[in-house]
C-alpha cells in the first residue's frame, strides 16, 4: 500500500472532449471542490444541461456560493436544497439543480 506517486487531473471538459454521450445528470460530493468542479465542468453544463445535484454542507462559501454561481450561468435552472440526513443537522444537504424545460 502507498507507494506514492501522481495522480493525474483532468477536466469534464477533457474526459469527454470526444464522447458521443448525452449527459443528463451530474452528482457532486467531493468534501468542499464542488465549485472548482462546476467551473471546470462549465462548457458541458452549456452544452447538456443536465440535472444537478451537489452537496452544499461542507462550509459557508460552498452553501451560499453554489447556487448563485449556476444562476449567474442564466441557464434557466430550478433551484430545491433537500437534507438527506434527519440525524445530523449540518450533513448531507444537497441542492438540486432542474433544468426548465421549454
């Protein structure tokens, strides 16, 4: 076990730069990076609009900040926070982005 060495990143963008995939829903719990994740997934948020749902509970800034950063998209998104959890006040809040249908 361990042994160190790098991991990779890479975008949405770059890991489906050549899919032919139809996205339709993106979930996101990455322990505080959901921002960092949706600006690096922006231009397939553009171009699929798909469901979203991201966990919002893990600071402040990522609580009041995530919502506003998809509106400011003006995407014509739907916005609904649901607590997943009845046990623990602060954990499992996720904000359910829709997408409007025209």
């Amino acid at each position: 076990m361990g042994g160190g060495g790098n991991i990779p990143k890479i975008t949405t963008e770059s890991s489906l730069h050549n899919s032919h995939l139809e996205i339709g829903l993106i979930k996101m719990d990455i322990e505080g990076a959901e921002i960092k994740a949706l600006l690096g997934a922006k231009e397939t948020i553009y171009l699929h609009r798909p469901i979203l749902i991201i966990a919002i509970y893990h600071n402040a800034e990522q609580f009041f900040d995530t919502k506003e950063l998809i509106d400011s998209w003006d995407l014509g998104y739907s916005f609904f926070i649901a607590k997943l959890s009845v046990f623990h006040p602060t954990d499992e809040v996720m904000l359910f982005c829709l997408p409007k249908i025209d």
